[in-house]
C-alpha cells in the first residue's frame, strides 16, 4: 500500500521524487519504493532529512511506524510535541485542513494567526462545507470581562478583542455558507483545541503567554477514551454551551 502522507507531503512541498532523493543523498529509486509501500521504513538519518525538505515531523510521514515501535500505551496518540506553537510547521496545519473530511473544529479563543498563516482560508473552508465537512469556530467574545482581564494579562499592543474581531470580520464572508458556524464561549480562554477530523492540535495557554509562545500537542485517534476523546469531549460541551455569534 503506498504511503499516501509522504506523497502529499512532497505534493505539498512541491518536491519530485528526484528532489527528495537529492535532498536524503539517496538514489531516486529509493525514494519511490519509499512512496509505494508505507512498510518501508528509511534509516533514521533519512527519516530526518526527508521530514526538514518536507517542513513536516517524521511522525506524520511514517506514522504507523512510529506508533507501532515505539509507543504501544495510551500515549501513542501523540504524534509530536512542541513547546512553542509556532514551531509546528505550517505544511501541518495545511495538511490537516486539506484532508479532513468530515470535521474541522476551530476553537481556540481568537483563530486569529490562522487567517494570518493562511491567506486562502476562507475560500479552503468554503470549499470544505460545500463538499460536506462540517465547520465549527469556538471563539471568545470581544465584549466579555474574560476577554477584558485576559487583555491585561498579555498586555500586548494587538489586544485580544481586537484579534478576535479579525476573525469575525472574515467569517462574515462565510455567514451563508451552509455547514460553517461559529459560537461564543469564555471557557476556552487557557486552551485552544483544533480538530480536523480523527487529528488535533492541542495548545494550553501559559500564564501571560499568547497561543504562539504555548505549547502544543498533534494527537491522531487509536483508541476510546483516551487523550483524543477527552479533548474531544471538552470541545463538545463547550460548543453545546456555547452563544450563538
């Protein structure tokens, strides 16, 4: 069975076979036996190598590989860790929201950086509700005294309400998309969760730290009420909580 996350990555990163062959200081024939079976695993140097030409963690590449050797308890659904948000590579975030197919779940308390990492959002999540994926942003309200102290807290000259307005003012394009909503709620504030369909990123916000200097989790679902349900279920009650925008 072919390795379909490395032929989208190197899709995505615009890469031949050749090119990631150049890049790995591998033959060109590797490369492709690497494409055509997922089994096929390359020595670790070459996993690393692949994964920096690729902007993308080993772990999405060979994901099977590296759950099955490595991790076997309930932490097998960490994909990767970061300990700053910002140093997720934004092909994740791409490849997220490009494959997911029945879900894509936004709520972190602003969403502003992603309309900032990725100018074609809108026009993507459009398309995505058109197809049948079901869009859902969980945002703070401008207006609220949570959103009040937390601008305190930042003191950051791009205020909390104010990112949380950009947002809005992009959503109103997709008002009358059918299957894109958006809801207010103020009990996400410490932690953003995005969810694109069995994947997610996680970030628990730190003390005066804005969601970028934060840390982050990639999960994949493999089991039942593991770390992937429970944020899952915090997202779930919080949008059935939540205010219509």
């Amino acid at each position: 069975m072919a390795n379909v996350s490395l032929r989208r990555a190197m899709q995505s990163a615009k890469l031949s076979e050749r090119d990631l062959a150049e890049r790995c200081g591998v033959d060109v024939k590797t490369v492709a036996r690497w494409v055509q079976d997922e089994t096929r695993i390359p020595h670790q140097r070459h996993q690393w190598s692949a994964a920096e030409a690729l902007g993308v963690d080993t772990a999405v590449l060979w994901p099977e590989a590296i759950r099955n050797t490595v991790k076997t308890g309930p932490d097998r659904e960490v994909l990767s860790v970061y300990p700053y948000r910002s140093a997720c590579p934004k092909s994740i975030w791409r490849n997220l929201i490009s494959s997911a197919a029945g879900e894509i779940t936004l709520a972190g308390y602003t969403n502003y950086f992603l309309w900032l990492e990725h100018p074609n959002l809108a026009r993507v999540l459009k398309r995505k509700a058109e197809q049948g994926c079901k869009v859902r942003f969980l945002l703070g309200d401008p207006d609220s005294e949570v959103t009040r102290r937390r601008e305190e807290v930042e003191s950051v000259p791009l205020t909390v309400s104010t990112r949380i307005r950009i947002t809005l003012a992009e959503l109103e394009q997709l008002r009358e998309i059918p299957g894109i909503e958006a809801r207010f709620s103020d009990d996400h504030i410490a932690m953003s969760v995005f969810r694109f369909d069995s994947e997610m990123l996680v970030t628990p916000h730190l003390a005066k730290l804005v969601g970028h200097d934060s840390p982050m989790l990639h999960l994949r679902r493999s089991q039942d009420d593991g770390l992937f349900d429970r944020f899952a279920y915090h997202v779930s009650e919080l949008w059935t909580a939540g205010r219509p925008v």
